[in-house]
C-alpha cells in the first residue's frame, strides 16, 4: 500500500539491459508481444518523428496549474530513467519546459511521458528530449507511487517504450518475457513478410479460407 | 504481482460497513477527503439521476468487441459489489443490455461502472441498475486484477462511490480513514454554510483578505 | 446514379406496418437483428428522455449555415415519416427550432434526426417531437438522395428506429426481414431473463465453461 | 484598458427592467435577435432542465486549481447578478460547489456560468441555482474585467441569459435594443406558426418558389 | 440492393485514366468542382506530409478488435485500387501494419483509408504507403459493398483522392465530369492568382462592392 | 461600443518595433510574461514546423460556410500585420487557399490565425505563410472589432505571436511592458539553464525544500 504526499527513494528498477533491449523492437510489436495490453491512450505521441527509446519509469503526480513536484523528482532520476508526469485533474496548463528539461537531461533522464501541455517545443526538440503529450488524467499522488499516465497503469521501475506508434508501459515483472516474445514477433515477422511480398496471400499463409467458409462468407461475382 | 488471462477468486473486500457508509457522504466529498484523487473522468456518470450507491470493486478486463467476460465476472460477484469493467483499447460497442443487468442483479452486484457503451438504457434506468458511461481505456487482464476505468486505478476490493457529481475510487487501505475524513468535512460544512447562507463572505470567514493583499490583489473603484 | 440540387418526388417507402412495428422493438434489438450495423453514433440521442419512434426517412442535404432546404422538404414529408438531415461539413449552427417543428408535423412528421444544433428545445420536448443531436457529418446532396446522417448510410424510404439506446437505419430491403429477426431476439430473450433472474449463469445457460477453458482461462484462488 | 490582479468595484450594469425582461424570451430567439452572435459553445447547458434565467454579468478571472477568487467575487455580487467564471487554461477541477453557492445566493446572485466542472450537482439543483458546465478556455484576469467563458467576450454589466438552448451574452449597449427586437420576433413568430400548423408551407409563405429556382433547384418525380 | 457476410469479386471500376489523373489536382480542388461534397472527415489525413495519391476504392467492412476481413479484401484487390476499411464501431484498435501494408502493395494497392489507429507508422512511411488516420464510424458489411468511412459514403469503383488537404471520394458517375470541372478550376485560377498577386483585391475582382453594400456593409474611419 | 457589419479602417496598431521584437522571445517565454494569459486553445498549431511570427492583429468575423468577408479584410491589411479570422459558429468548412493566401500576401499579411478548416497546405507551406488550424468559436461581427479566436480575446492592433509553442496575444496597451517582461525572463534563464546544467537542483535553486517540508512532503526510503 502506497501513501500520498511522499517521496520512495529506493524504487526496484527493471534490469538495464531488458528495458535498453525493448526500444528496438518498438511500442507496436511489445503491445502485441504483451497480449495488447499496456498501451497509453493513442492521443500520446512523441514531439518529434522518428523517436525511439525505452526506459525505467519514474513516476510523479501533480496538482493542476502546480509543478513543484517536477523540482522533486528531478532528484530522483537515475540514468536510463524515463519520467512519467501524472496530472490529478485534467489540465492544458504548460508543465515543462526547456529549464526543467535541462535539468531532467543534467540527471540522465531519457524522456519525459506527461499527459498534459508542454513549452519550449523547437528546444526540446533540439535536445532529442522526447515528451509525449496528449490530454490528462491521473490519480493517487506523490513520487514513485503507482500512476495512470494517459489511461495506463505505471508503476515506478516498469519499462516505457515510446516511439512514432505510441507509448507502452511493460510490468517490471512482465519485462523480460515481453522482450523475449517479442523477440520472437519479430523474427517470425520476417518470413511472413517475405512471403506477402512475393504475392502469397494471408488467406493462405494463415490458412483463413476454411474457418471463413465456415463462418458463413461467401463469394458473389 | 499479477498474472493475466486468469480469474482471481479470492480478493480482500472492504468491510461492508465502511463501504455502504460513503454512499451518504457523495462523491464529492469522498473525494475531497482523500485530496482530490481518484476520481474518474467527469464524462462518468450515471444513467439517471438521483443515483446514489457505494460497494466494493469486482473488476474485469475486456478486449474491445467481446463480452465473454462479462459472463465470467457475473460468477464472481459478491452481494453487494460493484462490477467496474476496463476495455484494452477505445471502442463505442455496447457490451452491456438488460440480460446482463439480470444476472448482475440476481447474483447481488449494486451498479456496473464501465467506460464504454451500453444498451437497454430505459430497462436499466427502471431496474434502478446504475451503470456509468463514456469513453474507454484500459490495463492489464481478466478478472479481480488492478484495472483502470476512465482514468483512475482501480483494484479488486476498493470502494467505488457514484453519484450526479461522478465516480470516486477509495483503496480499500484508505476507505476507513477516508470515511472518517469525510464525516468530518460534512459535519463541519454544516456550520460554515449557516454563516454563508447569513451573509457572512468566506472572505472573512475564511480569513483571505490579508493573504489576498500580500498576493498583490488590489481594488479599483 | 443520383444527381445533385434535385429534389426527388416519388421516392419508394418501407410498408407502413413494418415501419411502424419496428419502434417497440428498440434500437438496440433492431441493431443486433441486422448484424450489428446501421447504428449511428453514440452521440446522438433523442431530446428527451424515455423517447420510442419509427418511421420511414424522408431525406435532405444543407450547407452550413443555411436551412432553406428545411423549407423544401417539407413539401415532401409523407404522414409517418421521419426527416433525416445531414450538413456537408461539421457546424454547430441551430437548423431547427419551433416554426419548422410546427411545419414538419403539420405534415404529419413523426420527428427530425439532424447530426447539428437544434433550438427551442423545450417547445420541442413539450411538443413530443423527437430531434436527435449530436455533431456533423455529410455527403452527397438535395431531397430524397442517400445520405450520411451521423455516421449511417441513410436512402430514402429506409426505416429509422430511434430511443434512449440510439438511432438506427434499417434498409427498406432489410426491413421485413429485420422485424422477423428483432421479434425472434425478443422472445428469445424472455426465457433467457428468467433463467438469468433466478441465478444461473451466462456462463452455463450458454455453455460457454469449456471454451473458456480451450482459450486458456484459468482461477486463481 | 483593463490591469489585471485587480478588483473593479463600480461596474456600470444593464439595467434591470431590461436585464429580467430576456429571460422570458429564450436564448435562441435573444441570439437571433442580435444577428447570430453572442452565444457560448453549444456545450454550455443549466445543470437543471427547464431553466430559464437572465441577469447581469460580474466576471471572475480563476487560474487552474485555485478558486481563491470565487470568495473575491462573491463580495462583488449585488442582487440580480449572473457570475461569470473564466479560467486561464483548460481544467475540469471542480471549482464550486454547495458552499460557494450558498454564499453567491446569500449575496443575490441568480446563477453561475463557468466553462468548468462543478460539484453537489444535486444540491445545486434543489437550490435551483444554475450552473452551466463544459470545457473551458479564458484570458486576461481577475474581478470584473472582460473574460472569455465558453467562447463568449463577457463584459461585466452586460446580460447573460441561460435556459435549455444554450447560453448567450448580450453586450450592454445592445440590451435594449435586443430586447426589442427579440419582442418583435416572438410577436412574428405566433402568426408565422399559426399559418405553418394549418399545413401553409414556408416555401409559399417565404415566397420561397423562386429564388430557389433561380437557384437551379429542380424536381425530378 | 446489397447482402452482408459477402464478398462482391466483380465490381466496375471507374476507368483508370480518370482515377488517375484526379491526384494531381487535388483534394481541394476536387472537393470544390464536385460542388463540396464527399471529403471525408477532417481528422483524416496521410501519415506522411506530402503525399499526393488517386486510386479506386476497394472497400471492406470490419467488426471491432478483427481484422480477418483484411486477408479477405486483400485478394480483391487489383493495381490502381485504393482499400476503403469502415469499422462497425468505433474503436482504437491498430488493424493495419507492416505485414498486411506488404501484402497490400504486392496485390497493386496505392494505399489505404481506414478510420481506425494503425501501427508500424515509421515502416509505412518508408515504404510511401499512405494510409490515412481518425476515429471511426461505418456501415452495412462485407467487401466491395457501400461503405462510410470517415463521414464518406464510398461505393466500389469510386476514386479516392488523398493528400495533406484530406481525403474525397468521387462517385464513379462523376468522376470524368468532376475531372473536366476541376481542371477548368485550375486553368482559372492561374489567372486570378496572378492578378491577386499584383495586388488588385478580390473585392474589385469578383465585383463584390456592390453586393456588399446592398447587404449592409458600412465602412467607419 | 462597436457596432456589427461594420469595417473599421482606422485601428491603431502596436508600434511595430514592439510588434517585432516578440517573435523571437516565442509564444511560451511571452504567455508568461503577461502572467499566463492570453493563449489560444492548444490545438492551435502553426501548419508548418519551425514558424515563428509575430504582428499586429487585423480581425475579421465569418459565418459558417460564408468567405466574402476574407475578400473585404484583405483591402485592410497593411504590412506587418496577422489577420485574425473568428467565426459565429464551429464549422469544419475550409475558408481560406492559396487564392486568398496569394491577395493577402501582397497586401503585406504575415499570416493568418483561423480558428477553422483551411486548404491547401502544400502550397501554404511552400509560401511560408502561417495559418493556424484548430476547431471554432466566435463573437461579435464585421472587421476591425474584437473577436474571440481560439478561446483568446483579440483587439484590433493587439500583437499575435506563434510558433510550435502555440498562438498567444498580446493586448496593445500591454505590448511594450510584455516585451520587456518577457526579455527580462530570458536573460534570467539563461543563467538558470547553466546551473540546471550542471547538476544543480532545482530543489536548491529555488530554495524549495524548506516550504515542502512544512506543506508536509515526507522521503521514505
């Protein structure tokens, strides 16, 4: 049971290597990979094309119109870190800017997912500090409790995949086996595209025409 | 930690007393007593008004386009309950009718909370079934995990508060203390709103004017 | 092939009895008996609560800001009918208000769906006359050509069913068959809500426990 | 020129013969009578069906998640007043509730209009006190200075008029002038409607044949 | 009159050099010589900036969270042909990425329209397959039946005109007329925008003083 | 007091050294100089990437579906200035192409602010000439009055300044103190962004961690 109104300072990251590893296979296949679960509302986009990174969450909630606690968690990252911003009412008020990002960068944050406004677009831009914007929501408070980042869950030191197709939040504790299955997403992948290319079609490939059949589609020419 | 693709069967409920209990104090105040979280968006609301009900969380998890589930959640609800259902991606099917409302009803559930459609509006508005609407996005699986409705974190055995003024979620860890909180504000409200009422301004009541100055407010005539 | 600026005369009807029967079916039985299709968005519902009509659709096409072909259709509305108006562009714009109401049920209109602004909502609501509202959507043009009317493909002659659970078009080819169905749903449904009332559950009154089980489902206790 | 953090007291107010004489004739004919303008975001709506209030306007200025203000204005409330509440960004706090609306009535207040959430939804209704809810954008700031509410330029002293249709502002130069066009349109109105309920189309009676010929409008049977 | 559950394998086309030719005068245009009607939604644009497409629709209806019906139109599809996917609900979802796009282009698509989410952006992007975004609305069923897809109604055979302005539809019929009317629009506009260009004003161009001041335009120094 | 169809051709502009100047503080660095005011809806975004403007604002108000006014606002124009265009009701139409673009640049506009739909944004882009796009709400009438744009207040002869940040207005009469606010703010961060650099907290900066003791923030380890 978390408290509000705290700081935890000794949250359990997941592994650097796993949450490094999952960037690569982007947010599309990892949110396959995890049974299609885990993905924030399709609103969140990074602010810039062709992004694409992974890393530990740490988590803070903030009170509409107030960013004090963007000051506080800022000591808490750690290299490798993603911030994901939780907001407890929606908000469209501005919550980062080029400052804050300065400092996030100076403590080795990745990223920053926040749910809300952000300034400062064409610096943070520059930087290659990925924020991912969209509307707000939000719930129970502090930092490095567990937070609903734009309709997904994120406990602090699960893994956040971001890129051009969205933003995913990987379980601490699902993070290994996502990597490897999706993984295995990836190298199958490549066969079957292979095969579509050359003009197979997936009716045959996935063998559909029978369960079709069966499901009553006919064909009128 | 959960799994997924898995009904929980034993969770931990509030004890009824506490839960029953924050019917009567509103969703507003629930809210406010707790420091303004949990609260799911304000397009929750229930289908009629006048709606006022509490009751612990019976949650599930359902992927857009199928109700399965529903019809699994229905064996695990206690009198009592009520069913919060989570949908993994946007959708505006309706999952929910009148058949449904049925066995919720006859297996002791008070309301469904779900962030998605329904039909069969009028027969559940005479039912007195309450089940709230809006938009959709989700979390993790199944049945009795954590989940995430409208925007706030919901797990098996809190306590789900909803009224006109919207939906609240109390953690079960904080529902005595919230209850306590709650009774507090309202007995306390009571005295403030006679002096209101009597003319007496929050200005002075709440003694502002001196905090207002030294903020800078000045007043032109 | 329609032709555009025209206001087609003799349009072909949906019989009157199978038009009329349809209203007490409910959109939602009609929705499911045509397979889940011809519903039109969730936003639009009637003005006033508790709302049950069909009718056959006596189509029109606006321009923003522009209602004089509210005045031409007119002409065209048969006792029974149901208008259904759709804007080539989103506007937000009133089309609609009492003199028109007045007008339509003169000649013998059963209600107006318009995806845009209506006014005089309580003249309207006192008069029983049902306007669905919601925001726009449109197509191709004139009286009596199809049209797209909140996101449902809408010719003249088809049936609208409208309530409290939606708006649903059903194809006047479609419109025999579809009351059969929606009957057959219905008294199916009887037998299903007593079962349900009296505590068997979904999940063995459709069988569905070993399925379940084939896709994976497992308890945890 | 209007400063900001500051407090206007002598605000010149519509009359009030003129301000209580637009209720009765309803927003959407009072927007008609001002050539279409003046009218807030088709969201806006009283909380409660079948209200209908008019009065002059004495704005507020909020920022996000503060609602220090709202005491301010109170004091500012003379008899007959609406208040109007803007916010400098998008919010959905709740910045009112019983409280607040116990002590603007104690003052004479009729309603508030505020582009944001509210809460005690129901107490609010019993009060009859109005409150039009939606989403919210503002400006420049503090106590009866000119706001933005719902997409509406508010100034204090002018006349706000609510009911079911919407809400709309009309500027205090044009009151009376409004009111005596929007008096003149009612009393058009009655014959306009008597004429079209005996079957009389708008098209004869808007001698409407012609232009819409000229138009290029053509029957096709 | 079209059945559901069913594939339609011969459908005429609107011929190719009509289809073509249409992409290189634009959306815009198009829109305006077809009298402005048939653009769909305003959320609805290529992923990438830039692009500039025509084809003839393919069109194929999907249910929520399945897109079998994706391997289905597939086979259907021929070079030049532009797939049209509706949705039955509206849902978030991701139904089209690499795999399927590859498919696709080896069958001869030029792209894809959907109202859906689709994943696999960066890829596509690549491979200059343009498939357009939004939110989703739909209609009757099946592949190569009329379909609305963003607002549009879409039949089979129709061209489909897509670049950074948004997507139209034109109906086959009017497709070689609608070429005709959009060229004579280009031609035209060449040479008005040279006049413009030298600074003589649309008022005296279109001869607009006149009317202006007939309709009540006054000039106030 | 202004009055409706009405052209005012004598405003009085910002100097144009003020109006200058802001543009390259951007939009951010200026809404909080002015104390977080003035910003329009954050769905206002330049068309392109990398637009920094600023001018004085020449206001124009449309009705849905109606562009003549564009034409009688481009004799108004005078070089420097943005033309700010609001309309009575929200529509989707598109007001304003290449044409209109083509007659305002050579009338010496350096953008426009539109509140609506526009076309052709290849061409657009190609000529550097900023058109902001977003969804509508209006107020008064006629050119040269204030308008509502986007939620923000605009006088004629205000100052607009936009960028990726957004779109943000400086009221006339605030310019030249904003100007210096905003270059003030500037040179303070300068020196911030260098100690947030290297490491150094804004926790100690800003001397936060005394008043986030009293508010009651607890570390847990």
């Amino acid at each position: 049971m978390y408290e509000l109104g705290v700081v935890y300072r000794n949250i359990t990251r997941t592994d650097a290597a796993t949450a490094d590893a999952l960037a690569g296979l982007g947010s599309a296949t990892v949110h396959e990979a995890m049974g299609r679960v885990g993905l924030m509302q399709p609103t969140m986009r990074p602010i810039y094309a062709g992004a694409m990174v992974s890393g530990t969450a740490c988590t803070v909630l903030l009170h509409p119109g107030d960013n004090w606690m963007m000051h506080v968690v800022a000591e808490q990252i750690r290299p490798g870190d993603i911030v994901v911003a939780a907001i407890t009412a929606e908000c469209t008020d501005g919550y980062f800017g080029d400052l804050l990002a300065t400092s996030f960068q100076a403590r080795g944050a990745r990223a920053l997912v926040i749910d809300a406004g952000v300034r400062d677009v064409k610096t943070l831009t520059e930087m290659r500090f990925i924020s991912s914007k969209g509307t707000i929501k939000a719930t129970i408070g502090s930092v490095n409790i567990p937070v609903v980042c734009a309709g997904a869950l994120v406990h602090p030191g699960d893994v956040i995949v971001a890129d051009d197709d969205g933003v995913v939040c990987v379980p601490r504790a699902m993070a290994a086996k996502t990597l490897e299955a999706a993984k295995a997403r990836e190298a199958n992948e490549g066969e079957k595209r292979d095969k579509l290319a050359s003009g197979i079609l997936g009716l045959d490939m996935y063998k559909m025409r029978e369960p079709l059949a069966k499901a009553g589609l006919r064909y009128i020419d």
